[in-house]
C-alpha cells in the first residue's frame, strides 16, 4: 500500500534523534525518512514502525506474549461491532462529551490502542468524523485496526512504544490513555504523553485506598517452575498492577509540569463478563460483580484523572 497520511507527516518526531526540526518525513518506497538523520522505519499497510526497542526488553509487561496477543481476537471482534460495545470506550467518548473535553476538529491521540475499538465508541457517540491516532506495542492489533477502518487523513494508526513517543511536542489536542496502570516507571510514560499533548490528557486508572504495587504471574502456575514467589520473582510471564492513592497521582502530575483538574469515578458501565470468552482463557478477566468491576481477584475502582496542559 503506497498511501501515507500527510496530517500524519506533520505530527512526527524521530526517536533516534529527536530534532525539533519543521522538516516534514519523506515517504518513498515503503519507508519514512527522518529529515535530519536519514533514519527509515518501516511502513507496513500504511502503519509506520517507530519504535527504539519494544516489549521483549522490558521484563515487566507481556505484550509479546502469543497468549496476549490472542487478546486481540475479542478487540477486533468490539471493534466491528460482532462482540458487544466495550463499556470503557463508550464510558470515555460520553465523559468527553459531557465535560465539554473535546471540540470539533480536535486531534485525538489513543494510547494503547489495541485494533481501535476506542475510535469505533468515538464515531458513535461523539463524532463520526473525529481525527484519530491510535498508537500500540503491538503490530498485529494496528493492522486488524486498519483492515476495519482504512487509513485516511483522520485515521491513523502507529507502531510505536509510549515510552518514547515519535510525535513532535503538542502534535495533540487531547491524548488519551487506559493502560498506565501497567506501567511501573510512570512518570516517564506520563512526561511523553504529557509533552505530546496540547490541551488534556485523559487517564484512566483504578483507584487504591492507598498505593498497591501487584505483580500478576501469567499462565504458568507451576511451583516446580515457578519455585518460592516474591516481588522480585523474575519470570517472563508476569506483568505489574498498579493502583495508585489519589494523593500520589496529583503531586506525580504537578511534577512533571501538569495540573490535575478532576478525579472522577467511572460508574458509566453496565455487568458484562469478559471470563466467559475464548479470548481471555489462560488470563485474568475483567467481569462486574453487584456493581464492582473484578479483573481475576483484583477490585478495580476505575476513576478518570483529568490533566489539563499549562499554557
């Protein structure tokens, strides 16, 4: 596919060298090219590749594992409309909305995509003609997101790591984010969203009565593999569950030069139990229980933490 987005050009920043340049990407050939240091990524069905390394070298989440990746199955199947609406992407374009966050026009950045089954609420429920970028670690999802949704100058999708985000500063109205509670080096995440956004970040995240630090061991539940358990236990299958107290969020984001303006409970959900699919066989699930969102036996208390940008 030789179509590249040009609003797309505009938005990107190399991740090797990082040059603040106004130079635009040269696409040619299946590849982009950095202005100023010739670097190229990959364009696969219209989806850059920019990533500096990716989830094989970091030990704490498990984004590359086949298991995971089956996940992907029931994102793709939301995002088409065969499984029903997933209730946090519909919860996130109705609180947009209702706190008047997003305007007509607005650039919005999706982090932690997966195929897009946030852009499928957004057209829904708050604009079918929003100007979208979904960014996830993982390749396959991005590309079952472009077979539903096409490429086009207010669809885009890009292979990139949070961590180090290939967007110029502000590129972004709003950024939106459901995935930093997986994150256990928060505030370099949160600094790269921040910079890339110009007006809110939109966050997210269970909510702890104090500071809770899980680590979750996948699939292999053997202790003759596994031997004695401990938070510094090191296998491949485990990620980390952050949930983090109120207080801790407000001065994380004062330190990095933001300002939270809201902490809000999501009760926008209805009961729904994701333990029942195939796609989640092997792995913990979120599912609802007299109200109470559980993934395996972990309370979630998702609450939305409204960043707004300073001037």
């Amino acid at each position: 596919m030789s179509y590249f987005p040009e609003s797309l050009l505009s938005c990107l920043r190399c991740v090797k060298c990082r040059q603040p340049t106004k130079l635009l990407f040269i696409f040619d050939s299946g590849h982009l090219k950095c202005p100023s240091c010739d670097t190229a990524y990959s364009v696969h069905e219209s989806i850059p590749s920019m990533t500096n390394s990716g989830p094989q070298n970091q030990d704490w989440n498990p984004w590359d594992l086949d298991s995971t990746k089956m996940m992907g199955d029931s994102y793709y199947k939301r995002a088409k409309g065969e499984l029903p609406e997933k209730d946090a992407s519909k919860s996130y374009a109705n609180l947009l909305k209702n706190k008047r966050l997003y305007s007509q026009n607005d650039k919005i950045l999706d982090l932690g995509c997966a195929t897009g089954h946030f852009l499928f609420s957004f057209k829904k429920h708050l604009d079918q003609n929003v100007d979208y970028t979904g960014v996830d670690i993982t390749e396959e999802y991005l590309i079952w997101g472009q077979e539903i949704f096409g490429i086009n100058e207010k669809t885009k999708f890009v292979h990139a790591d949070v961590l180090d985000l290939p967007f110029r500063n502000n590129a972004f109205d709003i950024a939106i984010v459901n995935l930093f509670h997986f994150f256990p080096d928060l505030r370099k995440a949160l600094s790269e969203v921040i910079r890339v956004s110009k007006k809110w970040v939109v966050w997210r995240t269970p909510i702890g009565q104090v500071n809770y630090a899980v680590k979750i061991f996948l699939n292999n539940q053997s202790y003759s593999d596994l031997g004695p358990l401990s938070l510094s236990s090191d296998t491949e299958d485990h990620c980390i569950y952050m949930l983090y107290h109120p207080t801790y969020i407000t001065e994380l984001v004062e330190s990095v030069g933001a300002k939270v303006e809201f902490i809000s409970r999501d009760n926008d959900f209805g009961s729904f139990d994701n333990s029942i699919l195939d796609e989640f066989s092997g792995v913990p699930s979120t599912k609802t229980f007299h109200g109470i969102q559980l993934n395996g036996n972990l309370h979630l208390d998702w609450h939305y933490v409204g960043i707004r940008i300073n001037d």
